[in-house]
C-alpha cells in the first residue's frame, strides 16, 4: 500500500494530525487558486500535498499522481523537498494554475 493510498484511508482530522506538523517549507510556488483566480502561494511539502489531495482543478493527470506521490515521498524521507516542489510545479503546469512570473530588470 502506497502512502498516498493510506492517506485517502485517513478522515481529514486524522490527515491533518498525521502530516500536519511536518511542514518542510520551500520557496514558494504560485498558483491560481479556486477563489477568482486569485493566485496562492504554497510554501511546503504538507501544503502542497493537502493542495494535490483536496483543492486541485483537475482529477487526474499523470503529472499530478507523480506529484501526490512525491510529496508522501517527502513527507516519509524519501524525496527532496526540492523534488517535491519540481513536482508540484509540473502538476500546476499541466492543469494550467502555474504563475510564473517573469521579473523585469528594474
């Protein structure tokens, strides 16, 4: 059984008391949010695995399943944060929520 299966098992107050106090904060991603569009940042591998599991646009992707599953990786020290987070931005990319904002040379 995958990580990212036995975490679907969890009710959501089990989730949270399970994962909730492992942050493991990395620079922040931006992405759309569900509210109008008004962009979010997420700032570790906690949140961005609660983003992939409850709030995510799109259902399925393989992008998004290599994402879920990078993160429980994370979350068990088994990935990076920084592979988490490249993961995450991929998934983003592929349900078209990814900011990236170009900043100019001023």
């Amino acid at each position: 059984m995958t990580v990212v299966t036995e975490f679907w098992e969890l009710n959501r107050n089990e989730q949270r008391a399970h994962f909730g106090n492992m942050s493991y904060p990395f620079p922040p991603v931006t992405i759309e949010s569900r509210r109008l569009g008004k962009p979010k940042n997420i700032c570790s591998i906690s949140e961005a695995a609660e983003y992939l599991l409850m709030k995510w646009p799109i259902h399925e992707g393989q992008k998004l399943k290599a994402a879920r599953q990078c993160c429980f990786d994370a979350l068990d020290g088994k990935a990076s944060a920084a592979d988490a987070r490249s993961a995450f931005v991929e998934a983003a990319k592929e349900a078209h929520i990814f900011v990236d904002y170009v900043k100019s040379g001023k």
